[in-house]
C-alpha cells in the first residue's frame, strides 16, 4: 500500500476529518468529508466563494487532523489548486447533490492537493508512523 493510500484509507474511516488553515495570524479549523485518491494523489474540494478557499490560496500552508477512535493522523502540507477535469467529474460522481447545488447557483469547486505532504499516524502518546506523502 502506497503511502497516499494509508492517508486516503484513514480519511476514508473517519468520514469527517477537519482542514486547518490561517486567517492572518488567527488560526481557522473546519469539518470536511470529502477526499479522492486519484493517479496516487488525494485531492480535496472546497467552493472558490468561501473563506477557506481564499485562505489556503493567501497561505498555502495547511493541516488535516483526522480522528478515529483513540488514533489520529496529522496530514500537512502545501495546497496547490489544480484545473483538473477528471477529478473534477469524479467529485461530480461522489458528490452529485452538493455539485448540483453548485451548478444551480453558479458555484465553482476549488480542487487542490497536498505538495511535500507529510503525515503522523499517532496515539496520544505514540508516534506509531510517520513518512512523506
């Protein structure tokens, strides 16, 4: 299993999983669930109207912190928008409401990536794996 696989199958159990980003110097977290593994990388979306979206692109520098049970993951990195038609369309197949509701009120989804990513696989007092994404 390749390393973008250990990350995308964890994100995948924990269904909810939360993205950090910066507001200036104020630090911003909020829940995502939607994550594809494609050609050997994970892509995220987000709407390019909201904070988030302005943020990650002010400072690319971001975080994911997902929880299942006692363990949880650290994945961070540096986000880099992408105009990517297949997995755009394959968001569209995961995701059909929410891209409906983006195509009825003229929404456009932000695709972006993790670059240098790295990621802890941890307890709360066990560093149990660690490696370059």
């Amino acid at each position: 299993m390749s390393n973008a696989e250990k990350v995308s199958e964890f994100l995948s159990k924990t269904k909810v999983f939360y993205f950090l980003t910066t507001d200036g110097d104020q630090p911003k977290g909020r829940p995502f669930g939607m994550h594809l593994l494609v050609d050997g990388k994970i892509y995220f979306g987000c709407g390019t109207f909201k904070n988030v979206y302005r943020q990650l692109t002010e400072n690319p520098k971001v975080e994911i912190l997902a929880v299942n049970g006692a363990d949880f993951m650290r994945y961070d990195g540096i986000a880099t928008v992408v105009r990517n038609e297949k997995v755009l369309n394959k968001i569209r197949e995961a995701a059909p409401k929410i891209m409906e509701m983006y195509d009825r009120n003229g929404w456009e989804m932000g695709v972006f990536y993790l670059e240098k990513g790295h990621a802890e696989f941890r307890s709360m007092m066990e560093l149990k794996e660690e490696f370059d994404v």
